[in-house]
C-alpha cells in the first residue's frame, strides 16, 4: 500500500494525520484519479498519496503553516504539486476529477469567531453544530468538479452524515467506529 511508504513530519501548528487522515488516504489510494484537489491539506498526506499514483494534485489550505507543511512533506516523499492559500474555494479555479476533503467537524463555536486560522483551533472546529464547513463545501463543489469526477469527504456521526448520503445520493464506503462517534468516508459522484 502507498500509505504505508509515506513519510509525515509534524509541524507546529497543523493537524497531524490521526484516524481520520488515514482512513481519507486508503480511499484516496482507491478512488482517486486525474487532476485532483486536497482541499483542507494539513500534513499534505492526502495528497502525497494522489501524486504516487500518478495523480496531478493542487495542495490547497487556508493555514499558511498547513501549506509549508505539505509543501515540505512533499518533497520529503519526492512528490510535486501545485500549493494554494484558499478558504474553501475562494481561491480554485480549475475543476477537478477528484476532491479530497477532510474537514473540521467537531462542535464549536461560530466560525468567525475563531481568529487563529495558523494554529489547530481551525483544524478540528466545524462550527456550533460541526458542520458550517461541510454545509459550505456540499453547496459550492459542485462548480469546481470536472463531469467524471469523484468526491471523498470525511464525515463524523456527530455531524449527521446519513443526511448527506441521502441528499447526495453518497456511498459510505469507510467507517471506524469510536466510544463515542463513527469516523465516515463518502463517495459523492453525482
């Protein structure tokens, strides 16, 4: 398996890959294909497992520190990309085949009330219910994806996820369960 040939350095600063991470990049090495986009990169692991199967990957994060990271860890693997400062996808103009997304989902509060978009505090906080990222990328991915095209999105059960495989028509294809909610992976292709 790719995952298990890459090489992650930590940074200060950016989530580190933890269950969720790892379950987005064994889907990443199964379904991801053509121009691909790392939306939320982090570490850049995501990415870096695109780019060893051949994948043409844009790294993209509104953490500056996330893009050195991935930047770095990249070249660690001896990978190349394209790196972009985005929130979402204020900056992304090209479509895509694949998007990978693993976004803050956990319960906080409001999103503009975070001020530090360089440390950790935008990494894991989803907003009050967890989902204003999620919400946001659900309504706008739809403008940044070429006609073939695959979308594997983290998900949590604290964050209804079974209302986005019905709504979006999303196969669950990963779960890891834990004491108190179960990590997803969704297919999105419609």
């Amino acid at each position: 398996m790719i995952i298990d040939e890459i090489k992650i350095e930590a940074c200060k600063g950016v989530y580190m890959p933890r269950e969720d991470s790892y379950l987005l990049a064994e889907a990443t090495e199964k379904y991801a294909s053509g121009r691909v986009l790392d939306l939320g990169t982090g570490s850049g692991i995501n990415g870096i497992v695109a780019a060893k199967k051949g994948c043409d990957v844009t790294f993209a994060d509104v953490n500056s520190l996330a893009l050195s990271c991935a930047r770095h860890n990249a070249e660690l693997n001896g990978v190349k990309g394209e790196f972009i400062s985005t929130n979402l996808f204020s900056n992304i103009s090209k479509k895509y085949n694949t998007i990978l997304f693993n976004p803050p989902y956990l319960h906080s509060k409001p999103l503009q009330n975070i001020k530090n978009v360089d440390g950790d505090d935008i990494a894991v906080n989803g907003g009050t219910d967890g989902r204003e990222l999620i919400n946001a990328f659900l309504n706008t991915y739809g403008n940044y994806v070429l006609q073939d095209h695959t979308v594997l999105l983290v998900e949590s059960s604290l964050n209804r996820y079974e209302e986005d495989v019905k709504m979006h028509n999303a196969e669950i294809i990963s779960t890891k369960p834990f004491m108190f909610e179960t990590i997803v992976v969704l297919k999105i292709s419609d």
